[in-house]
C-alpha cells in the first residue's frame, strides 16, 4: 500500500498558508487527539517561523481522557507551546483559548507600541492539516461575536476578520497545512481520520492497516468485542456480518468502508493511535 496526493498542491498550500500568516501575531495549530503526532506537520516550526504558537488538540471526545492527559504534558514539554483540549460539542474551552492567544501575542504588540503605535487588538489564525476541526474551532470562537471588521490593509477581500473581543481579532478562513507522504506511516493514519483525500487511497488496504495496528495494541480486546470476532481481518469481519457476494466471497470493500466509518465516528472505542516517544 502506498499513498500520495499530487505534489502540485503542497507548494500552493504552503504559499498561501505563508501569506496570511504575516498578518497575524499569533497561531492557533489544531490537531487531531486521535493522532497527536502525526496530524502535525514535520517542518511546523520552519513553516510558522517564529509566531507564537497555541496547540489545540481537537476531537478530544473520541479518546482516552486519562491517556490525553499523558500527551498534553508531553506536548507541552517537546514543543514549548501552551495546549489546549477541545473538542466540537463543548464551548467550556474557549475563554481559554482566547486568554492564551491574547497573551502569546502581547510582546509582538508590546513592540509595536515601543515603536510609537498605538495598541490594537492581537491577530490570529487558526492553522491545521485538513479535517483536523480548524473551521469548527473557528465556528465556535466566533459564534458569540458576529462583528465582521472587514478587509485590513494588504489583505485580500476574501479575508475578513472577526472581532472575538476587544483585545482579540481572528482570521474567519483557516490556513491549511500542507500533507506530504513521506513518512507512510503517518500517512496512513492521516488517511485513519480523513486527513488524506479518499482519491489517493483504496478503503481496503487502509482498513487492514488500521485492524492489524488495533490488533497488536492495548485496544485489541474492545475491537474483537465490538465485531464479534476472534481475529481482526476483513475477511472475517465481513463473514460475521454476513456481507458476502454472490460468488460466495466475502465483500471485503464494503466491510472496509465500514471499518473506516466505524473507527472515525468513535464507535470501535476511544483510542490514541500515536505513541509517546521516548
């Protein structure tokens, strides 16, 4: 199994990403909780330059609550960064999420201001891989705050900026990190949450992925119970379930279809599929 996404659109994203990033002072990275490692892009660091950056680890829902812990502590030690837990059905997150981001941004006003300017409100922009939540988060940050402020100097009209209070602006469109599979290993659980274009991968090989890596993990036991089956594969799922074709073979491709769905709307269980590293 391999899977790739044209090349064509990683330059464009970056370039497009870069652009909105110098009219803001802070970046609000969103990350899939199911995959804390590698819904993060390898040369984040590189790519932000040297905006303050707030992490937010979306989806927070569908996994381990005591195990989120362990990443949010480890996070917060690798990168520097404050993090966050969210997820889309609360909003408790969200005085939080603007407090940060108002003080992450304070020395780059702090310096304006030495430099005669008055103050003005911090700029922001939320940031993340794709389907990782960026435009929920944004949703619920501005939800309360209809105050559309229009187009700024040097921005397109295309960009609009929304007041979230007086001492915070966001950018209403998010800034999409670029996927690049290099690394297949992240690309197949990137593909695990929807991260990949459905176009650059068949469900079955992706499927089998994700049963053998559930298979030889703590989370084996919930998995087997859930489909009733003694070994995770396809083949056996799809016989348990009665989803067979007409030449008496087992209909692997809507099982996989099944799988993928199954494991996405958190019905498998709540599950961490990175690990810490040492």
């Amino acid at each position: 199994m391999h899977i790739h996404w044209y090349p064509g659109h990683i330059a464009k994203a970056e370039r497009q990403l870069k652009e909105k990033l110098s009219l803001v002072d802070v970046v609000i990275e969103v990350r899939d909780a199911r995959i804390p490692l590698s819904s993060s892009y390898t040369d984040i660091k590189k790519l932000l330059g040297e905006k303050p950056r707030l992490l937010l680890l979306n989806k927070a829902d569908l996994v381990d609550k005591e195990e989120l812990k362990s990443w949010v502590t480890y996070l917060k030690e690798t990168t520097g960064c404050p993090v966050i837990v969210t997820d889309a059905k609360g909003a408790k997150d969200l005085a939080l999420v603007t407090k940060h981001a108002v003080e992450l941004a304070e020395p780059k006003i702090q310096a304006l201001m030495a430099k005669g300017l008055l103050r003005r409100a911090a700029r922001a922009m939320v940031v993340g891989m794709p389907n990782v939540g960026k435009s929920s988060v944004i949703n619920k940050l501005t939800k309360s705050s209809k105050t559309k402020i229009g187009a700024k100097a040097g921005v397109t009209r295309q960009q609009q900026w929304v007041r979230i209070n007086p001492k915070l602006e966001l950018l209403d469109t998010p800034g999409i990190i670029p996927t690049k599979q290099e690394n297949q290993n992240q690309a197949v659980k990137l593909a695990f949450v929807s991260s990949v274009s459905e176009n650059a991968y068949s469900p079955e090989p992706v499927a089998a992925a994700l049963l053998e890596m559930l298979s030889n993990s703590k989370y084996r036991k919930e998995v087997q119970y859930y489909y009733k089956v003694e070994e995770l594969s396809l083949e056996n799922i799809a016989n348990c379930r009665n989803w067979i074709l007409k030449a008496d073979s087992p209909d692997t491709e809507r099982t996989a279809k099944y799988i993928l769905k199954d494991f996405r709307e958190g019905r498998l269980g709540k599950f961490i599929l990175d690990e810490i590293e040492e």
